[in-house]
C-alpha cells in the first residue's frame, strides 16, 4: 500500500509539474541549463537531452556547467557546446544576464553549482527544477520535478520528453538520456526503483546510437595508467573493517599524480569493494587541491545521504552520497573511523 500510496503522490507531482512547464514553454525563450560542479554522465546526459529538447520545442537553449566534464564523456552529442565556467567565465556570466529561465538539473543546492552559484545568487530570474535529489535550498520555481524515486535526472527528462511523445525523442536526445540512466545506476545494478525505466530505456535504445556502443564508449575508454590506478587503490590501499563491514580506499594527491591522474580517474573505483559479499558500505577518501573528498556507496537500505550530511559537509542518495572536508588526508580518515561506531549496528544488518 505504501508504494501505492507514493506512487499515487509522484503521479499528482508529475501532472502539476507537466502543466506548469507547458505553459512556461507556451512562448519561445531564451533558457540556459546549468547543472552541477565536477559534472558526471547524468549532468551532462540530462542537461544536454532537455536543451536539445527545449530547441525542438523552438527554444534557445545553452548547457552550463562549473568545471569541466571527465574525457570518457567528451563523444556525448553535443557535449561540445557545453559551456564550461572556469573556462570562460565573463562570457558565461553574460549568458546567464541575458537567459529569461534558469533550468536547474541534477542538483538542488546552490552551492553545488560551483562557481556558477555566485551569478546565479545575483540574477533574478525564472527558474525551473528537474532533479532527483533530496531537500532544495533555492526558494522559488515556475515549475520544480524533484523525485528521489528514480534512477537519475535523465529518467525525468525522458518522462517529460515522452509526455510530449516519442516523436520528440530523436538520436542525440535518446543517446544523451541513456548515458545518464547508465552511469547514475552502475549499468542498472543499483538505483532501479520501479519497473517502468525499463520502458523508458526501451523507447530510447529504439531511437539511440546502439546501446553496446554506448556502454563501450562510456567503460571501455580506461587510459593505462587508470587501470593501475585502480589495480593499485585495491591492492595497496583498501582497508577492510569487518567489524562495520565496510571498506576505506584512501588515495593521497601524490599517489593520484605518480598515476598521472586526470579528471575522472577515480570514477567508479568506490564501487569495487561493495563487490565483496561482506561488505556493506565502500567509502573512497580523496585528497584534491586543499580539500579532501568524500564518495560513498552502500549496499540496502543503509543510508549513506544521512552519514554524508551529518558528519561530512555533503550529502546524495541512500546508496551514493558524496562529501569534503578541509583538512589533512589524516585527520580525515580519523574522522571517518570516528563516526563508524555510530553505525556499527545498521552496518551489520544486510537487507
Ligand atoms: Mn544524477
């Protein structure tokens, strides 16, 4: 009854939300899609498919992001034009000044628009929300989908998109969506809530470039020194807590620089010790430029959202949640070992 009762609940959210944007999109507009900083498959796939869409619906329509996407992602239609903040910043600020609607996808915390966020405070300007995260910080919206049952803000566009009907749907559109449904649900081995994104999925492989070639183009694009990257994480650096059956890999900044690191590299390496049947909970502990990073993945129900935002400055999904500190790779790792007694008890009870 319960998954009725919610399902019932997302069916009103999704009708009011589809009659508000229709009327938004009622005149042509100038929009720009601005998605979140250190951007991933879903932030580019779903900001690129809706502006793709916008501009079919004879809109203006421009994808923004803070910082530049990982290379695995640069073959993705029109990922090209993407404008990239740190790279242009005064012509993007001119872009934002002159759009009439901010379209927000895949994040729903200022901050989490990187350098984007300080124009974004100063505009007044119309904004709309497609995201599948939890709690928003902005205030106000012409029309906000926020639905933390699905698989990814791509699954939303998708929705929308297919609201309007398939003929909408064309080969950038599909293949874009599809990229962010891949790579927000690990290939569908996590985040696959309801039966329906198989339909989805189904609609866009019919119109997409073929789904093997996708699934290689995002996977199977490992530079050498990735590869040992990850080898090196698993064998030198994972450590095994089977009292709170959960896995640490640690990677200091010299360690990524002997293993030539480029953005993205650590992508996916989190995911690895959860394939261990004991573990429960994979945290990858990073150290960037003056700031140590956070990614978490959890097997069930335990709810690594809930430990990101209370112990480490972040935040996600049950399953995937990310967060930073600013302090030494030591002195994060001490904190992380810390709070794990906390969580001892939910950490052995597999679901
Ligand atoms: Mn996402």
């Amino acid at each position: 009854m319960l998954i009725f009762a919610n399902y019932f609940g997302c069916i009103m959210q999704r009708k009011q939300f589809f009659e508000a944007f229709d009327a938004v999109i009622q005149t042509p507009k100038r929009f720009v899609v601005v998605s979140h900083v250190n951007p991933d498959g879903d932030a580019i796939g779903s900001s690129l498919a809706f502006a793709q869409f916008l501009k079919k619906m004879g809109h203006q329509a421009e994808v923004m992001v803070s910082n530049d996407f990982p290379e695995f992602l640069a073959w993705m239609p029109g990922a090209c034009n993407v404008h990239i903040y740190d790279k242009a910043p005064e012509a993007c600020d001119e872009l934002l000044k002159s759009a009439e609607v901010l379209a927000i996808l895949d994040f729903n915390h200022v901050s989490r628009s990187g350098l984007v966020q300080n124009t974004i405070k100063e505009l007044n300007i119309n904004k709309i929300l497609i995201d599948h995260h939890r709690d928003t910080d902005f205030d106000q919206f012409l029309c906000a989908l926020s639905d933390t049952n699905v698989s990814s803000t791509s699954e939303l566009v998708a929705e929308l998109i297919l609201h309007y009907g398939e003929r909408y749907l064309d080969e950038s559109i599909a293949t874009n969506l599809l990229v962010g449904i891949i790579t927000d649900t690990g290939s569908f081995a996590h985040s696959v809530y309801h039966p329906e994104i198989f339909s989805i999925c189904a609609k866009l492989v019919d119109k997409s470039v073929s789904y093997n070639q996708i699934h290689r183009l995002i996977y199977d694009t490992f530079s050498e020194d990735r590869l040992r990257l990850l080898g090196y994480s698993i064998s030198n650096k994972m450590e095994v807590l089977d009292e709170y059956a959960t896995a640490i890999i640690f990677l200091s900044k010299e360690e990524l620089a002997k293993f030539n690191y480029q953005v993205g590299d650590t992508e996916g390496v989190v995911n690895f010790p959860l394939s261990m049947k004991k573990i429960r909970m994979s945290v990858l502990v990073t150290e960037r430029q003056g700031v140590i990073r956070f990614s978490f993945r959890s097997k069930g129900s335990f709810s690594v959202h809930e430990l990101a935002n209370k112990y480490f400055n972040g935040g996600g999904h049950t399953n995937a949640a990310g967060g930073t500190l600013t302090c030494s790779l030591e002195a994060a790792l001490e904190k992380l070992h810390q709070v794990l007694p906390e969580y001892k008890d939910l950490l052995n009870q597999m679901d």
